[in-house]
C-alpha cells in the first residue's frame, strides 16, 4: 500500500472527504502533527503524496509556530521532485508561501458560503473540466495569498481573486474548505465559538447553509480529490 504525508494543524481538521478518495487507491495516510510536537520529515521518503490541511495558523506566523518553516521546507522537496501536492485554506497557504509568494492577512475575512468562478484554464485542467464553472463553496479564512509564479490560477470569488492554483502536473492548492465532511464542520464550528465572536459573527453563517450546499461541494470533492488521488498512484 502507497502512503500519502498528512500535515495536519488542528485536531478538528482531518481529511474529511479527501480520506474516502484516498481509501478508494488504497492509499494509506500518515499524519504529521507537529503543533501536538511531531517531527516534521526533512524529505518525503517513500511517500507518494503531500496534502497540507488547513488551520488557524498564518503561514507568516513561523516565529510563532516554528514548525511551519519546516513544513515550508517540505512542501518545497516534494514540488521540486514534482510529487503530487494537495493544500486545503492554510495549506494553500503555505504551498504558495513555498513558492516565494506573498501571504498576508486579507483586507476581509471571508467566512461563509460563497460563490467560486473557475477560470478558463480550469476548463482544460484534469481535475477541474468537469466541475460548473460557478459554485458554492464553505469559505472559512483570514488570510490570502499572491498566485506564485509558474502557476496557473483555477477560481476566484469576489472577494479573494486567487481561490485555486495548479503548479506544475500535479499540485494544487485550494483557499476554499470542500474537505470537511458535516461532522467536521459542525466540530470545527463549535471549537471556534471565540474566534467567530472576535470577528462579529455567529457560527449560523457557517451552519445554515450546510444543508442546501453541502451534497453539491461534496459531488465536487470527490470528483476532485479522486483524481488527485489517481496522480499518486
């Protein structure tokens, strides 16, 4: 059986849906978790595969959260050996921080269900030509990033412009959340009950619209994620 590395960043983060394309590979995930004291691994191993999960940390915050610029490091060994990448919100994050692009708190915190428009070039990309170009998305970030050179951008809202990129055959990194199953989202909501309160919210703009747009972005994850998952194999 084939491993994939999990940088996970918080408890109530797993792979949620991607772990169901990941089981249909027969492909084994290895958690790392270095904010509970893991060691973050120098280079990929064996493995076959990188997601980067997301997380209330800021892919700037390295002085804070030491372990993010070995986790940089990382994400940089696997992209340079061109093995697949997948990063959910802050793994985006960091993807694009890797790759030498500007990460930084967003003018507005973008926290909701919200429309994606994919691009053009999304209609020609492997993963992504068989979604509808506009769909809703659980949007659930502070932070945004600039597309790093060399990629190609995949979707935007109206209030992030670079929501999704490609670099290279076979790594991509996602701002919105379409990993999280109910479950997740409900336990994520409830465990940031503060954070929604600093920012004058109530976790209803999250939980409101789990039943009317939940099916749709989860028929999107999966066809997404199995074919990300196909690229390990």
């Amino acid at each position: 059986m084939s491993s994939v590395l999990v940088l996970q960043h918080e408890d109530c983060e797993p792979l949620g849906f991607i772990e169901d394309a990941l089981n249909g590979y027969d492909l084994k995930p290895q958690y790392i978790r270095a904010y509970a004291g893991d060691a973050v691994p120098e280079t990929m191993g064996d493995a076959g595969g990188l997601v980067v999960l997301g997380g209330p940390q800021g892919a700037y915050e390295t002085d804070k959260h030491p372990y993010l610029a070995g986790e940089i490091r990382l994400i940089q060994n696997a992209l340079q050996a061109e093995t697949p990448v997948l990063g959910m919100c802050l793994g985006a994050q960091l993807m694009a921080a890797a790759l030498g692009a500007r990460v930084a708190p967003a003018p507005q915190k973008e926290i909701g269900w919200y429309p994606v428009t994919l691009t053009e070039a999304a209609g020609e990309d492997p993963l992504w030509r068989k979604i509808e170009p506009v769909f809703m998305t659980l949007q659930w970030h502070g932070d945004i990033f600039d597309l790093p050179d060399g990629a190609v951008r995949l979707g935007a809202s109206a209030l992030t412009p670079n929501q999704a990129f490609r670099y290279g055959r076979g790594a991509y990194g996602v701002q919105w959340h379409m990993e999280m199953t109910e479950e997740v989202i409900r336990e994520t909501a409830g465990a940031s009950e503060a954070s929604f309160a600093a920012s004058g919210l109530s976790p209803a703009v999250i939980l409101d619209g789990v039943e009317a747009h939940l099916p749709n972005l989860s028929r999107i994850a999966g066809i997404v994620f199995r074919g990300w998952a196909e690229l390990v194999v």
